[in-house]
C-alpha cells in the first residue's frame, strides 16, 4: 500500500542548515516526532503510506507477553475534537511481535521504541527480557496508565510503592532508554514523575489518555467508558507538560492531543524533548510528516537552526 | 494496491430519494477499485466531524469516483449540503473486495436499501456472467420506486421488499428476509450488504438453514480504516478459534459462517 497525498501544501526549501536531532538519555533520534502507542499498529499500515525512517521513533502498540484479544463491545466513540477508546490492549504478544513484526521494522530502517504494557512486575520484567536482545528496540515506554483494562497496569499509576519497585526492577535490567508513561487521571502525576526520575529513569511520556465516560440519554445507560485522546486534551496536557518540567529534570515526551505542527511547536516550548502523535494520525496518516515539515519551517522562519534550543523556553 | 490520499473536488451530489445522495469526485487513484472496497472520507480543513466515515466505492470510471449514501447523522447530512466544486478528502481504495474470480450458476445479492452502495460495483461486475437477481428491503413505496428507477441501468432482475407500504402495492409487504423464505429456487452464493439485524435474520433464517454458502460486507465504527487503531473490530471465527478481526482490514467482507452473531 503506497498511500500518495495530492493536493496539500508540505513545506519544502531549505535555508538555514537545522538540526533536528534529540537526545533521551543515551539515545540520539533524528527528530522529536515520535507516534504514539497504539495509533500508528506496528508501523506496517502507515510504511506504506510514508518512508516510516523520516520518523523520530515508532512506538510500538501496547505489548503484552501472550496475545490478547482486547475488550468485547463498542470500542471506539467520537466527541467533539475528541475520541474515547476503550480497546483494552488488543495486541500480537511480544514472541509474535519478535518474530513477525521486527523484521519489518528492521528493513524500513525504524527507529523504534517498544510499548511495554505489563499486567504484574513479572510480566513486564519478562516482556522486556524478551525484548533485550533485539537491536532495533532503542528503549522501552513503560505503559502504567492504560484505562481500558480491569485490572493490571493503572494500578502502578496509583500506588507509589508498586510504581517505585516497577521501575527499580526495570531498571537493574537494562541498559536502553526507560521511558513511563504517566497516567493524568491517577493521583498526583508531578510525585510520580518525581519517582521515575529518582528510579533513574530517562524520561516521562505526558500523557495516556484521559478517563472518560458518555452516557446515552435515550436509554440512560452507559454508552462508553474509556480514554479520551485528540485535539479535546491538547491544553490540559499542555500545562501538565509545564507543571512536570518544573518539577522534574529529566526529560518530558508530550502525547496529548498533537493535531499541526502548532500544537506540536507549543508542546517543545513548553520543554517536551520529544512529542507523539497519536489519535492524529487517523485523521490524516501523513499528519506527523506534514509536523516535522511544519517544524523545519518554524525554525526557518524563527531562525533556529538547531532544535534543541527552543525547548523548554517557555516557563511557568 | 496503491492507496490515495487525495483532496477531491465534486463533481456532482444528486438526490435520488428524500435522504439518499449520490457523491461523484475526482478520481485520483491509478488502480481500479476492488467490488466491496471502500473510502474513508472527511470534510476538508474540518475537526469536526472528527473522525473520517467509511463509504463504499458505489462506481468509478477514470476520472470519477461515487459512493451513494444515506442521511442519518452529522456527516452524511453536511455531506448532502455540498455543491458542485467543494473539496472533500478520501483516503483510498481500503478493505478485502468481494471474491469476484468465480463463476456462479445461480447468484442472489441481497441489499438492505442503501446496502446497495456496497454492492452496485460487484453486481457491474458480476452481471454477465452470471444468473444474477437482486433482492432489496425498503421502509416506503416512493423509496423502492425511486431506487428501482435509479438502478435501471444495470438491466438486471429486482425483487423488492417494502415494509410500509401504502394500500395495495406492487410490491412485496414486508422485509428482505420474509421475501426470501418464501423463494422455492436456491442459490450458489448469496451476497449481501445492510444492517446489522438483516444480516443477523437473513443467516440464521435463510442461509444457515438452507446452508447456502454467503458472504456479507460487514458495518463498524471505525476511526483510521487502515487497520493500525483496533477500534473496527467484529468476532469471527478461524480454524477453531474465535477472534476479534479488523472490519477495514481483514473485512469488510466476511464468510457469512464465521461471524459470530451477539
Ligand atoms: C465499510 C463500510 C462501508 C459503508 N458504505 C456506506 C455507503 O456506501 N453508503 C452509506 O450511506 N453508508 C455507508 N456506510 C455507513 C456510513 O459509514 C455511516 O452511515 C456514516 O459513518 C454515518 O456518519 P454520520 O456522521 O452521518 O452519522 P453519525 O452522526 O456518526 O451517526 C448516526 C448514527 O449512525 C450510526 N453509525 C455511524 N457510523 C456508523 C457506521 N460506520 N456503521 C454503523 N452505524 C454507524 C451511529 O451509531 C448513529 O446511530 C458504510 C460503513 C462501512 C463500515
Ligand atoms: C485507539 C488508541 C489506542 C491506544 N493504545 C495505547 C497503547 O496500547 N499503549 C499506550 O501506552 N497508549 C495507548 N494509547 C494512547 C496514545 O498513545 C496517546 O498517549 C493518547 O492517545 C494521547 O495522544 P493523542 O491525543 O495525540 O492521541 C492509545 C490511544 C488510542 C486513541
Ligand atoms: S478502523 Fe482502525 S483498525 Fe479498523
């Protein structure tokens, strides 16, 4: 599938020599546009849409260590700018994604951050075990903040000492980047990010979806519970983006509803390193291209030539 | 299949009944569509509606692109609102097409009213060499006359159903799947497109009890339509086992026996 855009305006021309480049503890990423987990599949549906290695990294979708089918019934609900899911981690189990979606990755030249969605200490301790070995995984995104399963993963989002040993283990047990991705519906977010830092943790993802609820007035039932993304939770993650940076030095990856490249401008000058697009690319799958396009011509026009010294530049 | 992303203009946006439309565009994609295969489509410039909405390729030729559809909500009523020269995006050509490289002896489509839009490219396709009748489900009388009227270029044979119909009708009174019941003449395969609940009756009324082999396009919410978000899934059974499958990717037409009915 080659997917061909007619018609739109993407920036070319280039003046100033930029460097785009970004850093996240040891890892260096040619860009700071990521996609987010669980919006871009495995990187197969959207490598045919556009050359995936223009990207900063591809997240992977939530692994698990055995295959899950994900929640029964209505999954997906769209809101005015907005869209709550509730797809509970359908995903191919971390021994499938090894033998059947490295090798993908591999030749389209990704880099590639894996998902990590665990439902015990154990289970993530043996999903990133699995994982060690493989070269294209740069680092792992320590999903503890999806809403759309029983039980499991929001929990570390809720409990300090759980949280804390997680990553403590996690951490004895590899060398690549460890990024947790918070939750901004569980307590208070800004400790929790604090722990990650002193768990020597390499950065934070600000943030998983937000819980949502929509009821139907007809037949007053629950329509949908679940994770609001998109443009809706764009300011709210924002100033969350603002209120962790003050508090924490590591570095912030910004997910939260991405939907140009102002939105994606406003989050790097807030002091996210790096920022994923997520719920996004649905509604335009070269959305993150158009965004690293959007970005180079913001620094032109700005007359920044390298990437690193807008972000953070805006403080509260 | 190269799949297009393109900014389109409209060429035409024509009412064939009090709520049914058919859309024609610009066609950018190099390839043919596939019978079955489908658009995901969205208003230029627009975060609202937010997601993009699944239609199907209703015809093409190859400068023009159509899909015929039915108000029922807030995109499909903008939609209805466009005029000739407004730009609409489509995202195309998705989905698993109808099996079109048999031959059938006898070969019965069944369309829930504007199931017909998921089924007019592979009846064209069809039609020649194949005995093929269409059976279609209306709500009025001025709906099945204005659709029949609308169909007639395609010179096949149409057995209409009309749920409501006024006084004496020439039509059959009732739904699609009580006309079908009634036929004493079977099929090969039967084919079919439309809600939910038709296509529930129509398998466990006709094609289970008759074990006629049937392939049904099948209707989800979606958001991306390429398979990457998860969101379309419908239960299907595989060799055994019972799994979620992608309604844009692996679908949206599926062997009618491995649906798994709710
Ligand atoms: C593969 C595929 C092909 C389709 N082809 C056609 C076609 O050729 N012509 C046509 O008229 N329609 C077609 N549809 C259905 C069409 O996508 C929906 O009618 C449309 O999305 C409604 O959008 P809306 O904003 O107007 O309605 P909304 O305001 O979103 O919703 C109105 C009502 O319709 C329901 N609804 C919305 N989207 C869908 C959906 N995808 N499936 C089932 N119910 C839905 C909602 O739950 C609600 O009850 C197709 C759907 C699929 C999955
Ligand atoms: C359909 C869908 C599936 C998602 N699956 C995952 C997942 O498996 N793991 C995860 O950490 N986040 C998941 N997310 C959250 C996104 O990665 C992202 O953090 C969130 O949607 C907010 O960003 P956005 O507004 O740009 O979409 C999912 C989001 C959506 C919409
Ligand atoms: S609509 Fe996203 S997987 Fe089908």
């Amino acid at each position: 599938m080659l997917i061909i855009s007619c018609g739109n305006d993407r920036s070319k021309g280039v003046r100033l020599k930029l460097n785009l480049k970004i850093k996240i503890g040891k890892a260096e990423f040619k860009n700071p546009v990521f996609t987010a987990s669980g919006t871009f599949g495995y990187g197969e549906e959207y490598a045919d849409v556009f050359d995936i290695s223009k990207l900063g990294a591809v997240i992977t979708k939530g692994l698990t260590l055995k295959e899950r089918e994900g929640n029964e019934g209505l999954r997906i609900h769209e809101v005015p700018c907005g869209l709550i899911n509730r797809i509970g981690l359908q995903n191919v189990g971390v021994d499938d994604f090894i033998k059947e979606k490295t090798h993908f990755l591999k030749e389209q030249n990704a880099a590639v951050i894996a998902n990590v969605a665990g439902f015990s200490e154990n289970e993530f301790y043996s999903i990133i075990r699995k994982l060690e070995g493989q070269d294209i995984i740069k680092g792992y995104e320590i999903n503890v903040s999806c809403p759309n399963v029983k039980k499991g993963g929001i929990e570390f989002s809720n409990d300090k000492t759980l949280f804390k040993n997680l990553l403590k283990t996690l951490r004895k047990e590899t060398k690549k980047i460890l990024i947790v991705k918070l939750s901004p519906s569980a307590g208070n977010i800004i400790n929790f990010a604090g722990i990650a830092q002193d768990e020597g943790c390499n950065a934070v993802t600000v943030a998983n979806t937000f819980k949502s609820a929509v009821i139907d007035t007809r037949k007053q039932k629950i329509k949908i519970r679940g994770g609001l993304s998109g443009p809706a939770v764009f300011p709210a993650v924002l100033n969350l983006v603002l209120e962790i940076k003050k508090a924490v030095k590591i570095p912030v990856i910004a997910s939260g509803g991405i939907y140009n490249p102002d939105t994606a401008i406003q989050f790097l000058l807030a002091g996210a390193t790096a920022v994923q697009i997520g719920t996004a690319n649905f509604i335009d799958p070269m959305i993150s291209i158009s965004i690293i396009d959007g970005i180079k011509k913001y620094m032109q026009e700005q007359k920044i030539n390298d990437i690193n010294s807008i972000i953070g530049k805006v403080k509260i | 299949m190269k799949k297009i992303l393109s900014t389109s203009r409209i060429i035409e946006n024509r009412k064939i009944t009090d709520d049914t439309f058919l859309m024609k565009f610009e066609n950018r994609n190099p390839d043919k569509p596939l019978p079955g295969q489908f658009l995901n489509i969205k208003f230029k410039d627009h975060l609202d509606p937010f997601l993009r909405r699944p239609f199907a390729v209703f015809d093409f030729d190859r400068k023009t692109l159509s899909i015929l559809y039915k108000v029922v909500g807030r995109t499909t009523s903008m939609l209805s609102q466009l005029q000739k020269n407004d730009l609409i995006e489509y995202l195309g050509f998705l989905g698993e097409p109808f099996d079109r490289d048999r031959t059938f002896n006898k070969l019965w489509v069944v369309a829930g009213g504007i199931g017909i839009g998921g089924l007019h490219l592979f009846i064209k396709n069809m039609k020649q060499n194949n005995d093929l009748e269409l059976f279609i489900g209306f709500n009025t009388e001025e709906e099945a006359d204005a659709f029949i009227r609308f169909l007639k270029p395609l010179h096949i044979r149409i057995n209409a159903a009309v749920m409501d119909p006024k006084g004496k009708s020439k039509y059959f009174k009732g739904n699609i799947v009580k006309l079908l019941k009634k036929e004493t003449k079977r099929c090969d395969t039967l084919f079919a497109c439309g809600p939910e609940l038709m296509l529930k009756s129509l398998y466990s009324d006709i094609i289970q009890k008759k074990r006629i082999p049937a392939y049904f396009s099948m209707d989800a919410i979606m958001a991306c339509g390429i398979g990457s978000c998860m969101g379309c899934t419908i239960k299907i059974k595989e060799k055994g086992l019972t799994r979620f499958k992608r309604v844009c990717k692996e679908g949206p037409v599926f062997n009618a026996d491995h649906i798994v009915w709710e």
